[in-house]
C-alpha cells in the first residue's frame, strides 16, 4: 500500500516539476541511474531508492529510514546521521550533466536550547568535493522543513565527456543537544511520509 501511494504520489511531482531556468539541451533518449553502492547510518540497506523524471530534467531520492536524534532516549551515536549514494549515470552519446539545484526535506523536532543541521556535498569519482551546502535549524522547531541549493550554471562542476564517472552524493543530518532539557529528545528527518517525496535534485546538461 505504501509502494502505491509513493508511485502515486511521484507521478503527480513529475507532473508539476520542471528544470531550472539554466538546464539548456536536455537528451530525448532515456537517462536512467544505477545505484552503486550506498552507505552511512542514514541510509542501511533498502532504505533509500533513486527515480529519475520522466522528462530527463531531475531525479529523486526517496528515504525511508533517515533520523537523527539527540536527548532523552536517543543512543550515543544517534546524534549524526549520514549518507552517502554512489550513482552511475547513464548519460546518452554526445552529454555532460551536473547538479544545478537540489531540494532536501523532512521534518525537525527541534527543543528550545538545541540545534539540528543539514548538509551535503556532491563530487564525481576521481574528483574533489564540490562546496558543502549547510542549513541549521535552532530550537524551538517542530514543523516540516525544505532546503533548496542552487549553483550558478557558471560555477557547475560537470561529469567528463566521454567517461563513466560515478557521481557521489553525501548528505549527513546532526542534532546536538545543547542546553535543551535533559529530559526531552529532539530529532530531524529526512525522508518520504504522509505522501510527499521531499528530495529533488535537478540536472543541467549540455552537448560535449
């Protein structure tokens, strides 16, 4: 039942999603994306899939099980989750992408005297991590929370032509307790529920 209404509800996403305004030629032959490998706390084993749009323009990640907590009941190593997706690309003959924008969501229960953080970085294999993207998200907090990156096309760090370079996507949530009350917990998210799919990420392509 959860499958059906997570395709149910991408179809309507793809439906209404778009590219960004500096997402030039986009191929008209299928791009399809293999997952490699994925590690991290954040992401175990068959917690985590990717889709790509029907129109070439982006792809999703859907999370199922991505939580960070600190607190009251929370383990010592909960605090920091993280994960980290390697992706082969399947680009068609004669194309480059990159990463022109990203969007993360999920929800924060932030208490007052604590801190939750979001972060991520992108690079290709063989290449050096591209500028880490960082939010923070102070108690009091308790609602739903969506981040958007965006790189200037300029600055856009793009596969080789020619090559088969997996991309690497590494995302990591933090909760520091602080000085909240010893007796509450405070946790971030980032995953999949109540229908919405909150991780988007939008290519930009151009002809090699």
């Amino acid at each position: 039942m959860r499958k059906a209404t997570a395709a149910a509800a991408l179809a309507v996403l793809f439906t209404l999603s778009s590219a960004p305004a500096h997402a030039a030629t986009i191929p008209s032959e299928r791009v399809t994306i293999d997952v490699v490998t994925v590690n991290g706390s954040g992401c175990k084993q068959g917690t985590a899939e990717v889709i790509v749009s029907p129109d070439n323009t982006s792809f999703w990640v859907i999370y199922s099980d991505y939580l960070a907590q600190a607190g009251k009941g929370a383990g010592a190593t909960e605090f920091r989750k993280n994960c980290q997706l390697t992706l082969q690309v399947n680009v068609p003959q004669g194309f480059s992408y990159g990463i022109a924008e990203a969007t993360y969501g999920g929800y924060g229960y932030v208490r007052p005297g604590a801190v939750g953080h979001q972060s991520v970085n992108y690079y290709f294999q063989g290449q050096s991590a591209t500028t880490t993207w960082k939010h923070t998200f102070n108690g009091p907090f308790d609602d739903n929370w969506s981040i958007t990156h965006r790189t200037e096309f300029s600055e856009i760090v793009w596969a080789p032509c020619g090559e088969k370079k997996n991309l690497n996507v590494n995302s990591a949530l933090r909760v520091d307790k602080g000085t909240s009350d010893a007796n509450t917990n405070s946790f971030m998210t980032m995953d999949y529920q109540r229908g919405e799919v909150r991780t988007l990420h939008h290519f930009s392509w151009k002809r090699c």
